[in-house]
C-alpha cells in the first residue's frame, strides 16, 4: 500500500517535470513567433543611411573642386615662396595737356562798399517810420519823418521878419531920396542925407541875415524829413515811432549798407607780393571769392589795390577786390577765400592730385604699361593750386595713385584733359572724368602692391 502512494506520487511528480519544461520551451520559443515587419527590415535600413552618406560625401568633394578649380587666374593660391597678387579695384584717368591757372589764395572778409548809420538831425518826435527792415532804397526815399511843425512855424517867422525889414526898408529909402533931393536944393543939409543913407544900409543888411534866417529854418525843416543817402539795403529798426529823438543820439534808427558792388580785404603772405604786383602790370587782375569751405564760386571781381605797408608782426599785406555782387551772394561780414589769378600756364601736362605718392626719394605716381602692370615713376614739376603738373617724362603712359580706403586711381594715356583739382573735390560737378575698370594679376615685382 505504501509502495503504491509512492509510485502514484512520482508518477504525478514526472507529470509535473514535463508540463513545467513544456512552459519554459514555449517562453522561449514565443519572442521568435511574435516578431514584427519593422524589425525584420533593419539591416536594410542601415544599410540604405551608409550609402546616402556615401552619396553626400562624394558631392561635397566635387563642390570643393569645382570651386578651387573655377576660381579666377588671379585668385589661385600662390606658389610656395610667393606673396599672392590680389585684384586691386582701381579708377582710370587720363594725363592730358591743358591750360591751368594760378591762383594765390587768402582768407578775407566781405566790407559793404558804402555803410550809413541813419541818425536824425533835429530833435523832435519821430513821426513816422517809412521803410520796411531788410528793404532795398535808392537815394532820396524818405526813411521816417520827424514831426515837423515846430520847424515849420520857425520858418514862418523868418520869412515875417525879413518881409517887415524890407517894408522899413522901402520907406527908408525914399525918405533918403528926400533928403538927397533938397541937399541939391539947398533946403538941406549932407549930415541929414549920410544918416538916411547909414539907416538903408543898415536895413539892408537885416534883409540878408532875415534871408539867411529863413533858409536856417529851411534847412531844419528838411531835417526833419529823413531820406536815404546812398543806394542800399537797411537794416534793424532800432527806434520806433512815437518816440523822442535828439540829433546826436548814439543809437541810429537804422544802418544803411551798400551792397552792389561790394568789396573784400583780404591778406596775402609778403613772399606773394612781387607776383601780384607783376599781374597788375600786366592788366586787370581777376578775384574768385570762394566760399569758407572753398568748394562754391561766389562771385568774380577784380583786385582794386595793395595796401601801402606790409604787416610785420604776421609778415603779411591786405589787399582789396570789388566785386559787382548783383546776386548778393557776398554779405557784409562774410568770410570768404579770395583766390587771385596771377598767372595761366600753357600747354602744362598734368594728372589728378589724388594720383600723386609720395616716397623717400620724393614724389611719384603709378603708371600702367601696356602689359597691364603697375610702375612706379617720379614726377618732376611744380605743386600748383590746381592739378599737380609734371613734365613730359610720363607721356604715353597712365598714371595710378590711392584715391580711398580700399581702391586705387589709375590713368590710362588716350589723349584729352583731365580732372583738375576741384574735379578732385567736387567730381559730381562734371560729367565723366575717370573710367571705372579692374585691373587683375598685378605683377607684384613691378609695382609691389
């Protein structure tokens, strides 16, 4: 009985072993069954990613080469040794030949030609104010009035006075008639006729001071008119009607300014003196007034003379222009650069100042060969106002020189005038003076730019 239990319960017990590794076989057979599409198609992904970047790779290599290989003849990559030519941006101008003039400049001022301080010569009160501030008058326009009555009613009283003493005057001299009459009679005496003649004489003397009365109190009557002097524009008002006003006063009720023409003194350094003076034998001497920053011409005149001693403690002498000034661009008080022609070159050969270096050997410019390459070569000739003149050692050839930050000027000989120096200043001003080009492969031996 007891040997059975025990075979019965390991019977159970083998039961048992087989159904237990039967559930550990499925655990471990059941992620095999239950794997997904996405999982099966990995190794084919990875391996599609490697051959895009393959396929990314090979392109940016050929862009790389494309690149170095289109690039221009002078933007490839110098040799070992060699410093590497950069394409300079320049600005091509020609060397021409041309008359030039010569100008000595000195700083100035504009002085009105003619300047009045319109005062009253009468006291009185002023009546009336007949101009308009900043008008322009002529000569005899009536400027204010001051009341005039009182001048008046004197002059009234000098023409009663002398009309009386011409009245006595009258009965005088017939009584003296009289008296004459019987002294060739007989009847009368000489004494009597000297009396009556010393007492006409005497009224006849009256007369003249009553006439001279008279045109005193004219001449105050006038006075009492105020009217412009001169031709010009007037001021401020700086006294208004109503108010009292006495001859003498140090305030004016306005200046009066001439302003057409007008004139300009101005001062030159004494080593200029001799070659204005050898203009002025030579004729009238032309003056450009330029304005303070020497950029607009503001009108033409003519020197008018060189003053008559020479500053020493500055060693300069004043001279003075008149100009028309029929625009009014020069104003009393202005400051001005007067700039006087002493002299036209003929036939000078010039270049563009901006084209001039300068070394320690002295001036040079740039020239351009025929093979396109820079040259350094001085320049022998004067600095003048205007333009820079050398002489004919740079014909044939362009001339290039720094122009701004960054760029080059260069010339190319073709013949013409070129730039002078307000070009230089102001080139909007003219048309074309230059021609635009870029110049590439500088043969850096030449010019080493």
């Amino acid at each position: 009985m007891t040997r059975h239990v025990k075979q019965s319960e390991a019977m159970r017990g083998a039961e048992l072993d087989e159904r237990s590794a039967g559930r550990v076989l499925e655990a471990h057979d059941a992620p095999t069954e239950a794997r997904s599409p996405a999982d099966e198609n990995e190794p084919m992904i990875r391996r599609k990613g490697r051959s895009i970047g393959w396929l990314l790779g090979l392109a940016a290599l050929i862009a790389a080469l494309v690149f170095v290989y289109a690039r221009p003849s002078g933007e490839k990559a110098a040799a070992p040794g060699q410093k590497q030519a950069l394409a300079v941006p320049v600005t091509i101008a020609e060397v021409g030949v041309r008359d030039v003039p010569i100008y000595l400049e000195g700083l100035g001022t504009v002085q009105a030609s003619n300047t009045v301080a319109i005062h009253s010569q009468v006291g009185g009160k002023l009546q009336s104010v007949n101009f308009t501030e900043g008008q322009m008058v002529k000569a005899g326009d009536v400027l204010a009035v001051v009341d005039p009555r009182p001048f008046r009613a004197t002059l009234d009283q000098a023409k009663a006075r002398r009309a009386q003493d011409e009245a006595q005057l009258v009965s005088d001299a017939k009584d003296l008639a009289r008296f004459q009459d019987l002294m060739k009679r007989g009847a009368g005496t000489s004494q009597a006729v000297d009396q009556q003649q010393a007492k006409v004489d005497a009224l006849k003397a009256t007369i003249a001071a009553d006439q001279a009365g008279i045109e005193s109190a004219e001449t105050q009557l006038s006075y009492s008119t105020i009217i412009a002097p001169i031709d010009g524009r007037v001021g401020f008002r700086q006294v208004d009607a109503g108010n009292i006003i006495r001859a003498g006063d140090e305030t004016p009720i306005t200046v009066l300014t001439a302003v057409t023409p007008i004139n300009a003194v101005f001062t030159l350094p004494q080593r200029n003196l001799v070659a204005v003076q050898e203009a002025m034998k030579k004729g009238e001497v032309t003056v450009v007034a330029m304005d303070q920053d020497n950029v607009r011409a503001l009108e033409t005149g003519k020197l008018l003379l060189i003053d008559n001693q020479i500053d020493q403690t500055t060693s300069t002498i004043r001279m003075k222009a008149i100009f028309p000034n029929t625009d009014e661009q020069l104003w009393p008080g202005e400051f001005v650069r007067a700039q006087v022609l002493v002299e036209t070159l003929k036939d000078a050969v010039t270049i563009p100042e901006a084209a001039v270096q300068r070394n320690s050997q002295g001036l040079f410019a740039w020239v351009i060969k025929a093979d396109n390459t820079p040259e350094n070569r001085p320049i022998v000739g004067p600095l003048p106002i205007e333009g820079v003149f050398v002489t004919g050692a740079l014909s044939g050839y362009g001339i290039m020189a720094s122009h701004a930050a960054g760029e080059l000027l260069a010339a190319h000989m073709t013949g013409g005038s070129l730039p002078s120096y307000a070009d230089a200043l102001a080139p909007a001003r003219y048309a074309d003076p230059v021609y635009q080009r870029r110049l590439e492969n500088w043969d850096t031996k030449a010019g080493q730019l």
